[in-house]
C-alpha cells in the first residue's frame, strides 16, 4: 500500500477528464484502475472537513490522501510514472499567464488532473472508439471488447477483471464479429489497425523514440486515425506535452476566449496539461 498526498492530484477528477477509459468510482471513496493486464485498486482519503461535509470547493483534490493498493515495488517500477507523479504541475500552473483569466480559473478548477502515461497501443484503440462518442458509451465498448478478446484475470481479492487484447489477439476478429458488439463503423478502422500493427507495419516502441510530429505523422498512417485522435494517442500514450487535441469543447473555448490563436509559444512543454484543463473546466462547469 502506497500513499500520496493529493497535491495536484485527484483520481476523481483524472477519472473524469476524458483520457482514461478503464479507470472507474466502485463508491464513494473507492477506484478501481485497469492498465493494459494491470489491476489497481484506490482509495481516496478526505480530511476532517470533507468528510463531514465540507464546502463542496473545486479544490476538494488539494486535501486528503489517495490510496494506491500496491507494493512499493510496483509503485515505484510502474505506477509512479504512470501517473506522471515526479513531476510538479504546481510548475505548469504557476506558467499561467496572469491577465488569462479564463484559463487561470480553468485550472483552478481541475488542477488535480495529470497526463497519464498509457499504454500506446491501448490508446490507439480507445481513440479510434472515441469518435463521434460519449465517455460512458466509449467505456462500454472497451469493456466489452476486452471481455471478448481480452484474458481473464483475477484481483488478490478474489474479483475478476478482463485485460486489454493486444494486437495479435485483436488482429483475428472480423469486422462482422465487432460490428456485433456494437462497435458500428469503427469496426472496419479497429480490424485494419490490428492487422497492421500485428503485421509491424507501424512500430510502436519507434514512436517513444519520435518527435511530437514525426510521431503523429506515423500515427495518421493507421485506418481510421486523423489529426485530432493522432494528438489523442501522443498526449496520453506518447505524453508529447505540446499535442493539443482539438474536438468539439476545446474549439468552441478556443472560438470564444482565444480569437487570436490559443498562445502555444508560451506554453512549450506544456500545452497538453493546459488543454486538459480547459476540457475538463467546459465539460464539467460550464
């Protein structure tokens, strides 16, 4: 068992933020996290005054402690990095421009959000089932794509939990058979896509090693990938820090309070931690 104190950090709010789809509230203070054939189990501890009420604040992650059900040895050779926790988003913050007033507010109201580091191959199929979706739908379809291609694992305390297929195993499905599990057009994309990487026709560990747009160049060479779903898979698999993935909240941020230009130049380095916060703020406040 590990804990951290929840300076920057709320599962809640990572849960929430539309870059993880297999991290799940099982009550009120309890997640559970599923990463490629990992399982993690997490609890949040409030302090005092959360606990017996509270004020209801958008700061509530800045108190308390977060629980991970791991070793320290797992903790420190996987989920560590995983959750970018040797790094100082109080540092991005304080980047922030002073006279942005939108944005100063936007992380404000999500700073316990993080840029999860991802399993690259994971995350290229949950982009492609992003499209033209919601998050509890995209949710349903990983869970049911992995029930069925995915192996049966069970939790050391005795619970069940299916891992994501790789692409081998995904590579043997036909279109028809995803069609049936609702997957609908991205059925066709998801078949070519496993074959492809099953195939090496695109080499995953070559993309860590790759520049931010050298990366979603090659990420665009997969069916079914475009601009928006390529920065997707950089930000949150790659952890390319300047991918701004644009979809319909962030245009509609960016018409309204950037005119001119979101102001990337400033942001070197950490473009992809501001974008998440303005997606969270519009999708959860506004």
């Amino acid at each position: 068992m590990v804990t951290i104190e929840n300076n920057c950090f709320s599962i809640p709010q990572i849960c929430e933020s539309g870059q993880c789809f297999r991290l799940d509230a099982v009550s009120e203070d309890t997640y559970e996290l599923l990463a490629g054939s990992r399982h993690l189990k997490i609890g949040i501890r409030k302090n005092p005054s959360e606990a017996a009420g509270g004020d209801g604040n958008a700061n509530a992650h800045t108190h308390g402690e977060t629980v991970l059900y791991c070793t320290q040895e797992e903790y420190e050779t996987f989920w560590k990095e995983y959750f970018d926790l040797s790094v100082s988003y109080s540092d991005y913050i304080d980047q922030i421009d002073e006279q942005d007033d939108y944005l100063k507010s936007a992380a404000e109201f999500g700073s316990g959000i993080r840029i999860l580091r991802q399993d690259t191959w994971e995350m290229i199929i949950t982009f492609i089932l992003s499209q033209q979706n919601n998050i509890p739908r995209i949710k349903g379809l990983i869970r049911t794509l992995s029930e069925r291609y995915g192996k049966r694992c069970e939790t050391p305390d005795g619970g069940m939990y299916y891992t994501f297929p790789r692409a081998e195993e995904l590579s043997q499905a036909t279109e028809e058979e995803l069609r049936e599990l609702k997957l609908g057009y991205r059925s066709k994309y998801i078949c070519q896509t496993a074959k492809m990487i099953a195939g090496g026709g695109i080499d995953l560990d070559a993309l860590k090693e790759m520049e931010y747009m050298e990366a979603r160049t090659e990420l665009m060479k997969l069916s079914g990938i475009g601009g928006k779903v390529a920065d997707c898979i950089c930000l949150f698999a790659l952890h390319q820090m300047d991918a701004f993935p644009v979809d319909t909240h962030i245009k509609k941020v960016l018409e309204l309070h950037y005119p001119g230009g979101f102001p990337f130049e400033k942001y070197k380095g950490c473009a992809g931690v501001m974008q998440q916060y303005i997606f969270y703020y519009d999708l959860r406040y506004r």
